[in-house]
C-alpha cells in the first residue's frame, strides 16, 4: 500500500469512525426506548472494530492493546453510555480463550467481529449427558444479549475439580430472551435474562471462566478481572466527558432567561466545574498510566506483578467511582433545565452512577484493594 492510500484508508477509517459516534448520539433516546441497541447499530460497532479488538491477527482481528480498547469504549460511552456499555463486551474475546483453540478458531475464525453476551450468575447444575452437558435455567445480566450471535451460560457440573463456574457456550438461536431489563439508567444495555431449555452443550463447548487461557497471546495474560473491571468503568470516564463538554458548549450557546450572568461566567458554577474536571482528569490518567505501565511491564517480562494487579483494580474502581461524581457535579451547577426527562446532565449523571454500582467497582473494592496491598485475607477472585 503506498503512503497516500493509506492515508486515505485512514481518513475513511477516521470519517467512519466520526459518523458513528454522531448517529449514537443523535439515535441514543431510540435506544432507550427500546431498552437495548438495535442490530443495525451493533453491526456498525462491528465495524469500528468494537468486537474484533482482543482477536488476534491470525483470526482477522486487530489485537489491539488494553489502553487502545478502553479508549475507543471511552468514546463510544461519551457518545452514549448505554453503547459504550454494550460494545465495552468486545472484552469477550480474551475470556473466550480459556476454550480449546479449535473451539475459539470456530468462534472468531469464522468472524472475528462476533458478538459474544453471558449471564454467568447463579450457575445452574448440568447433566452429564451423550455428547455433553444438559443446559436448563435462567441468568440475569446478559448485557448486549439482543445483538449477539453467541452466549454463554453458567453451569455447575458435578465433579469440576475448580470452585471457578463453568461457562457453556452456544448459538443465539438456542437461547430465549426474557426482555425483563428496566432501569433508570443504562436503560439500552438490554441487559436481559436469558432461559435455556435443554440445550446440550459439547464440552469443548464449555471453558471456567477465569481459567487459563488456551494461547499465549500478550493479551490473554494480561489480568482478566482487572481487564472485565476496566472495560466497564472507563464507561462512566465517558459519561462524566460528555457531561463537562456539554455545560461548557451550553454556556457558549444560551442566555439566561432571568438576565443573570451566562453560567460560564458564575463563580460557583466555575468553581464546582473546575473540582469536577480536575477529578475527571486524575481518574483518567491514572487509569491509563497504570493500565499503559501494566502493559509494558507484561511485555517486557512475560507476566505483571502482584501489586500492579492490585493497582489495576483500584484504578478501575477510581474511574468509575470519580468519573460518576464528576458527572454529578455537572448535573448540580447545570441549573433547573436538567430536570428534564431525558435531558444529557441527567442521563449522563445516571448512567455512571450505575457504573459505579457494579460489583466490580462497588464499595467493597476499596476494602478488597487495601487488604491486598498489606497482604491481608481478601475476598474470592480479588485482585
């Protein structure tokens, strides 16, 4: 490819890109009426590179770096926080390599952009049957289930010699959506249950969740709970942007009704804007520093260090955790106009709060990584 080629491919790829983002925006209040993110619009976070990201190049994916993923989530949760969400689930595809290699190759052989959504929680027993495992039951949780072409399940089967869950994998078709997802925000993540009714599911079919990876790819030693945590709280560093771009381009554009000074010009809203731009900007470099510096340190020497797994997690739960006040201090200074259903201080305000309520950058995690760094008794699976 010459230079100028690639250069045009790029700026495609860059005009692409761009368009997305801005028919997200324009679209998100259609997402949340439906409660989830049509297909036509996971087709185009296929194209984006969403779910192709941790593939590796031999399986025509883009084996993008941790930072490089969390980035284009970042962007995507800006433009919609729901979106970001539902696309942060291209993580998948690092998980999913704890399958025999031939099972992944099928997978994202077949398509490097599929689209994988779980409920893993609570794991349901199987029956050893001919040709596998028995799946029957419901999970909760299943983010992104509507656009998916593939989902897993968690199961318990007797004599699993690891307390990890096991997760049975199988075609969309297989499974009944119940459409049981409605909140107050995060609302288009269709986050729904799912009902699994005798399917039987081969055992190379099936992998622990959180067990070793089948390939030795860079990425698939990367930390995958710090990964899992990362993924979803860089959703609330982008709702808590587009909460802070949204008061300054509004204080640019209006005049107050009342004739009092333009917000921007208000020494409260000035003050209040700068605390919530300075946490914004702590959270963000924190996080990618750290998760840069992990990154480095896992190719320079094959493997990251107990206290960087620790530090990993703790930067996950301060982006979710920062990035969600952030976005409501906006809401407060942003006057009594964002009381409005549907208007972008609330749902932003919202929707990282939510964030922040997920167990994996819940409360407890301050506790879990402070234990950690003393080499305290932790809970399961920390860090």
């Amino acid at each position: 490819m010459t230079h100028l080629s690639k250069l045009a491919a790029d700026q495609a790829d860059d005009a692409l890109y761009t368009s997305v983002l801005d028919e997200i925006r324009a679209r998100r209040a259609e997402f949340t009426k439906l409660r989830h993110v049509p297909p036509d619009m996971v087709r185009k976070l296929q194209q984006i590179g969403a779910y192709r990201a941790f593939v590796p190049a031999r399986f025509g994916g883009d084996a993008k770096s941790p930072a490089e993923f969390c980035k284009l989530i970042e962007d995507i949760s800006a433009a919609d926080a729901s979106t970001g969400w539902v696309a942060s689930f291209g993580v998948s595809a690092t998980y999913l390599a704890a399958l025999p290699p031939e099972t992944y190759a099928a997978i994202y052989g077949a398509d490097p952009d599929a689209v994988f959504a779980g409920g893993i929680f609570p794991p349901q027993p199987a029956e050893k049957v001919d040709g596998g495992f028995k799946v029957n039951g419901r999970w909760s949780w299943c983010s992104g289930v509507m656009g998916a072409s593939v989902v897993g399940a968690g199961i318990k089967v007797t004599g699993d010699a690891t307390p990890l869950p096991r997760m049975a994998v199988m075609p969309r078709a297989k499974v009944r959506v119940d459409e049981t997802w409605n909140t107050i925000g995060l609302s288009a993540t269709g986050s729904h249950d799912v009902v699994v009714e005798d399917v039987v599911v081969a055992p190379e079919w099936t992998f622990i969740r959180g067990g070793a990876p089948s390939m030795d790819d860079p990425v698939f030693r990367y930390p995958a709970m710090a990964l899992a945590a990362q993924v979803l709280a860089v959703v609330a560093l982008g709702a808590a942007r587009e909460a802070l771009d949204f008061l300054v381009a509004d204080a640019r554009e209006r005049a107050s009704i009342t004739g009092a000074p333009n917000p921007g010009a208000r020494p409260y809203v000035q003050a209040e804007f700068a605390k919530a731009q300075s946490l914004l900007m702590g959270a963000r470099a924190a996080f990618y520093d750290t998760i840069e510096a992990a990154w480095d340190e896992l190719k320079r020497t094959g493997d990251v260090s107990p206290d960087m797994k620790v530090r990993l997690r703790l930067v996950a739960t301060k982006a979710a955790r920062d990035g969600a006040e952030a976005a409501r201090i906006a809401f407060v200074i942003g006057g009594s106009g964002v009381m409005e259903t549907g208007h972008t201080l609330g749902r932003c305000m919202i929707d990282a709060a939510c964030v922040a309520q997920h167990a994996f950058m819940g409360e407890g995690t301050w506790t879990a990584a402070g234990a950690a760094f003393f080499d305290q008794p932790n809970m399961p699976g920390y860090p």
